[in-house]
C-alpha cells in the first residue's frame, strides 16, 4: 500500500466536480486532475455541483475539508462561476465575494496548508464574451493582498474559443443530449485539467508535462 506524503484538495462548482455515472459524458476537470498528480500525493475533489463560495461555506463544505486538512496541503480553490445568481448562492465580486476567499485562505493557512486561487473558466460564447463580470479581477485582487498563487483560467479559455472559432470549440462542451457551453466533455475537461497544471510551474505535487 503507498504511502500518502500530501493531499490537494480541488474546491469548487461544477466544472470542476466529480460527476455521477448518468451525468457521462459530462466530465468536470478535477476529475482528469488527477492524471497529473504524482506517486505519493492524493487527490480529493470537493468541488460540488451549483457551489458559490457562500453556498459553500454555508452548507458545511469548507468545515469538513479544515477537519481533515494537514500541514504541507494544498487548496486549490475556484470560485466564480455562481456568484452573481439570483439566489442564496449571490456575492458581490469586491465585498461578499472576496470576503469569502479571505476567510477560507486564512483558515487554510491556520493550518498550515497552501491555498491556491483559480479563476473561472470562460463560458463557450461566440462572439467572444466576458460572462463572468469582476469576479476574476476580484479573485486575483485577493490573491496579490494575501501574497498567494493565482491561475487565471478566465483569459487564457476565452482566447481559446476564439482561436478554434465557433464550430471546433463545440467538441469541448457537453454538446451530446443537449447544446451546454458551461461544462465539459470529456476531451474539453482533460485540456482544462492539463491548462490548470501548466500553470502551476514548480509545484510539488504536479508531473512533469510533455
């Protein structure tokens, strides 16, 4: 049996969770995450379906990860996609949101774990559109005051879609039973997972990418 040295944790939305069985060919990118992962270093993806940070603080996700969090872990943290819903999940990107990001990251480095912000993947949208507001600049705003890591996910997928154009784009969404542009098939979620560990130069946990 191996050895677990650490874990990184994955929390966030739907893209990024773990889907059922009848969901396929739905696939979230924390899913293929874990082709990235060295030997010793576990995985937990505990990102769930419809999460904003406050859903998720709320709900008791947050606490269970900080019951079972080490010294040496890492917290991947993506938020962003939710925020502005017209329901209990609403924050304000530079008040309630931002909030919600300094509380986890405090509560993470309590216990001597390395939170890393992630901003929201762009939707498939064509023309080329922001649809996630300020959230991604409020994200990367918290993580410059706190001295953080930051991934941008929103740029880099919004200058995909337009690269591939309207049609190639498609094959990375769940276009199977019906057209959805927020998650991903299979092929879009591995590219996702692959773009989120090119951006984590140097970490610890991550193979080497070819």
């Amino acid at each position: 049996m191996r050895e677990i040295k650490h874990t990184v944790y994955l929390l966030g939305d739907s893209t990024c969770a773990d889907k059922t069985p009848e969901a396929y060919p739905e696939t979230g990118w924390g899913t293929c995450f874990k082709d990235h992962i060295i030997e010793g270093w576990d995985l937990k993806n505990l990102a769930v379906n419809g999460m904003s940070s406050k859903r998720f603080l709320e709900r008791g996700l947050f606490d269970e990860l900080l019951k079972e969090l080490r010294e040496g872990d890492y917290v991947l943290i993506q938020f962003g996609h939710n925020e502005s819903k017209e329901d209990d999940r609403k924050t304000e990107p530079w008040t309630t949101f931002s909030d919600n990001l300094k509380f986890m990251i405090t509560k993470i480095r309590e216990k001597k774990a390395k939170p890393v912000l992630v901003s929201s993947i762009e939707r498939r949208r064509h023309p080329i559109e922001n649809t996630h507001g300020e959230y991604p600049q409020a994200m990367e705003a918290v993580a410059k005051e706190k001295n953080i890591p930051f991934i941008d996910m929103t740029t880099p997928t919004r200058e995909l879609y337009e690269k591939l154009g309207p049609e190639p784009s498609k094959r990375l969404f769940n276009h199977f039973k019906k057209e959805d542009n927020s998650h991903f098939s299979p092929e879009g979620a591995a590219l996702m997972a692959k773009m989120v560990a090119e951006r984590m130069k140097n970490a610890p946990f991550l193979k080497t990418l070819k």
